[in-house]
C-alpha cells in the first residue's frame, strides 16, 4: 500500500503572511522596472494629467488641444490622446475604472493611474533635462504640469541649473578646440541657447515665488 505524504496545511496567518510577501515583491519588481520607463512626451503628459485623478480621453485632448492649457505650448492631438491611452493600459500603467455619459455619442471610458505610475510621474517631473533641445519641450511641460498639480518647481530649476552650467561648460571647451570658423560659430550660437536657457528657468523661477506670494 502506498502512503502518500500529508500535505501540511498552511494556518490562515502565514497564508495572509506569504501573500502579503508576495504583493510586496511585486511592487517592488514593478518599481523597479517603472525606473528603466522611457515613453515619448506625449504619453507621459497624458499619463500625468491621468495621475491627477480619473479622466478619460476626451477631456485630456481638451486640454492637449490647439490654444488649450497645455496644447498652447505642446499640442497633442485627440488621436494621438487615444493611441497614447491605449499604449499605457498596454503597458500596464493605467487601467479603466469605470464610464462617463457623454453629452452626444457613446460613454466615455474613464481611466486611473496605478499607485506605481503615479510615483513615477512624481519623479519624472522632478528630473532635469539633459538635452538643450529639450528645454523647450520637455522642461516647459514638465513645468505645466506641476503648476497644474500646484507643486513648487524649484527643486527641478534648480537641478536643470546643474545641468545647463554642464553643457555651457562642455561647450566652451568645444568651442576652444574648434578648428575653423564655421564650427566656432556653430558652438557661440549654441551657447546662445545655453544663456536664453538660463534667463528662461529665471522667468519661471521669479513667477513661481510670485504665485506662491500670491495664494499665501
């Protein structure tokens, strides 16, 4: 006669413990790979008007829209709103929660960000930009967006000050070592860039001291 081993069985206390261990490790391994995140502008704009709480796609491309809020300095089209929502549910940063009746037309599909999304647009907008070119984009929507959530922007100025003494630095250095003319030339206009950068984040510096003024 074969005697088969007893199972043990597990007490409903380490059960809750062995689960609670295992939802830990998975928030972990999803912030961990929330970290190595790389999405295109428009998706992280859209995923951080989406973290601010509940919406759905119509109104997000209201706001991305030609001469709206943030579609005056960065327009997204409602298209691209869509596909960009359809990407992030893909990736598993967002997830519908529930319809809203529209006022012509089908519901409208309302979305949330996860707990994992949320903190890692928090640490997106706190990142400085690392390219001059992205002053303009990136940087300017970065801060829109905390305007919006009503959060102090001078950690992230003064973290992009760093960065844009850095590319001064290395272009100085560039510009020295140039050999001609021509390539001399194309690194003086790109410091240009460098000291209109720099009056730039000055400007938002001084409006956001001045609206904290203002709501104090």
């Amino acid at each position: 006669m074969r005697i088969r081993p007893r199972r043990m069985r597990i007490e409903p206390r380490a059960r809750l413990f062995r689960r609670r261990v295992s939802v830990a490790v998975r928030a972990v391994l999803t912030l961990v790979t929330m970290k190595e995140l790389d999405l295109p502008l428009a998706e992280w704009i859209v995923l951080a008007l989406i973290a601010e709480g509940p919406s759905h796609g119509f109104a997000i491309a209201t706001l991305t829209a030609e001469g709206a809020e943030i579609g005056e300095f960065w327009y997204i089209s409602r298209p691209m709103v869509y596909r960009s929502i359809t990407r992030l549910v893909e990736r598993g940063l967002i997830t519908p929660v529930g319809a809203e009746e529209g006022n012509r037309g089908p519901q409208r599909m309302v979305y949330a960000a996860t707990r994992a999304a949320k903190a890692t647009v928090t640490r997106w907008l706190g990142e400085p930009v690392t390219e001059l070119f992205d002053v303009r984009a990136d940087l300017t929507c970065k801060l829109l967006l905390l305007q919006r959530r009503e959060a102090s922007p001078a950690r992230l100025i003064e973290r992009q000050r760093v960065v844009i003494d850095e590319i001064e630095e290395s272009l100085r250095a560039k510009e020295d070592a140039a050999g001609d003319h021509l390539a001399r030339a194309i690194y003086a206009w790109r410091l240009e860039h460098v000291r209109a950068a720099r009056r730039f984040l000055d400007a938002a510096e001084v409006d956001s001291v001045q609206g904290a003024a203002k709501t104090g």
